[in-house]
C-alpha cells in the first residue's frame, strides 16, 4: 500500500471504533465457500470488472458456478460515480445478470442517510452521472448551496472545481460527505491510482471538515443488505481490497475471503495485514 493509503485506511479504522482481532487465514477455493456459505456479497470494481468491458480471468465463471449453486448474491459498490441502471447495463453487457434490487451501491445510501440529514442543496465533486444519486436524495446541486456541504463520488482535476469545493468546506459547520471511500484502484494495465477517496481525504484535511463516508468499510452498506435478508444466512464479502471489503466485514461481523494480486499485491500482503492489523477469513483462488 501507499503511505497515503495507509493513513486513509487507519483514519477508517478509527471511525469504525471497532477492535480488531486478527485471524488465522485459510486459502480456499470458491467450492469450499459455497460449501459453508449461502449469502455472498461480491465486490465490483477490482473483483468483478475494470472500467466497463474488462472482466477478470475467472470473475465470470464464479458468478456463473455462484448462480447455479442457487446462492444469494448480492453487489456491493463503492462505484457512486454511475448511477445503478448504468452499471447494471455494463455488467449484463459483460455477461452478469443482476436483477437491480441485488445491486447495493454507496451511492444509493445517500438518499437513506439525508433523510436525518435534511440536505436541500451541495456543491457536487465527481462524474456528471453521480449527481442522480443527489437527485434520488432530493439534494439539488448549487455552486453555492445555502448550507456548507460538498458531496464527492470522484477524483475531480479542474483547478476552479477544487478551489469552489475547498472554499466551501472551509465555511464553519462544513460538511464533506464521501460517496466512494476508496482511496486506490487497480488500472487495468495492473498499475494502481489514487481514487475518490483520496481526493476526499486530501479535501479533508485541507479544511478539517466533518467528514461524513458512505460505503465499504462503514457499516451503512452491510447493514442495508443485511437488513433485507434472511437472519439465518450465512453471509461472506468476497473483494480485492483489504481496507474497504474486509474491514467493511469484519466490522458488520461477517466473514471474508481476499482475492489478491489485484488491488492488494501478493507479495505485499502479509505486510499491509500487518500495518492494518487485519486479516481476511480466506485468501480465495478463482
Ligand atoms: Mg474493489
């Protein structure tokens, strides 16, 4: 991990105030998982696919083998830049049928949590499409919204943008609410960048806001899905990424199983387990 992803991922494991209690990992094969577990929660971007057409060797076949095996499946998205429609027509044009209710994305809890909240106007950092999250949560978008509050769902590299934000979130009371906590991702040439989570860190820190995350690791996201299914399940997060699926997991008490050498290098795992203090249940081989 990179020393800035690794201050974002222990500010997460501060707000989760939760102790961590680090575990034995088994590797396992998805035949073992769907031996002990019957609801799977599947990560998207770096386990699933890569920007819209690339999907990872095995990444099809597990859905497939999940899917004949009558499972409950269930995507769990920091990816709040796309509204779900869109995602959802990329993922079947990738070979994926998710009914809509089995797409659970970071973004869609914004209209949950501004129901507290009460947010009537934002100033808005991210793709275009992002803003129809702001829409379902009855938050229009203003370059100067009456109430301090910046919503970030992405990296955003206009100089303007970045300053109107940083001047907003600089007023007393400001309020940064972070729809992808992801700080990296994997490109697909097997390099990493920095991500929303990141730019939202950096914003943060600049003008020491509140800062408000939505999604993997907090436990808005699990709980939603949790919420909705049978309390008997048996329930297993299945992502890339050490800091946002298996911490997200462990705090809403369910197992997880890690595949690596995608967003988490192979050679560097036992050393970002280590710094973190986190383990997943299972290293998983497709
Ligand atoms: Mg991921």
């Amino acid at each position: 991990m990179e020393l800035l992803e690794i201050e974002i991922f222990k500010n997460y494991i501060k707000k989760l105030n939760i102790p961590l209690d680090v575990v034995e990992t088994k590797t396992h094969t998805l035949e073992q998982l769907a031996f002990k577990y019957d609801l799977f929660l599947i990560d998207a971007f770096g386990t699933l696919y890569n920007q819209n057409y690339f999907v990872y060797p095995g990444a099809l076949e597990m859905y497939k083998y999940l899917k004949k095996k009558g499972k409950a499946l269930r995507l769990l998205t920091n990816a709040a830049s796309q509204p779900v429609e869109k995602l959802l027509k990329d993922l079947w044009l990738m070979g994926f049928d998710f009914s809509r209710e089995e797409i659970i994305s970071s973004g869609n809890l914004l209209a949950i949590e501004n129901k507290e909240w009460k947010i009537e106007e934002a100033y808005y950092l991210g793709h275009d499409a992002g803003i129809s999250f702001l829409e379902s949560a009855s938050i229009a978008f203003s370059e100067n919204p009456k109430d301090p509050v910046v919503i970030v769902s992405a990296v955003v590299f206009e100089k303007e943008r970045r300053e109107k934000a940083l001047e907003i979130l600089k007023m007393p009371g400001a309020k940064l609410i972070v729809l992808n906590p992801d700080p990296w991702a994997p490109r697909l040439d097997g390099t990493r960048q920095p991500v929303s989570g990141a730019f939202a860190h950096f914003l943060s820190k600049q003008t020491h806001c509140e800062t408000y995350y939505l999604g993997k690791p907090f436990p808005s996201i699990f709980s939603s899905v949790l919420k909705t299914t049978p309390k008997s399940s048996k329930a297993i997060m299945i992502g890339d990424t050490l800091g946002t699926d298996v911490l997200g997991a462990y705090a809403a008490g369910i197992d997880s199983a890690l595949i690596l050498g995608r967003n988490m290098p192979r050679a560097d795992i036992t050393k970002d387990e280590q710094i973190l203090g986190i383990r997943p249940t299972y290293y998983l081989i497709i």
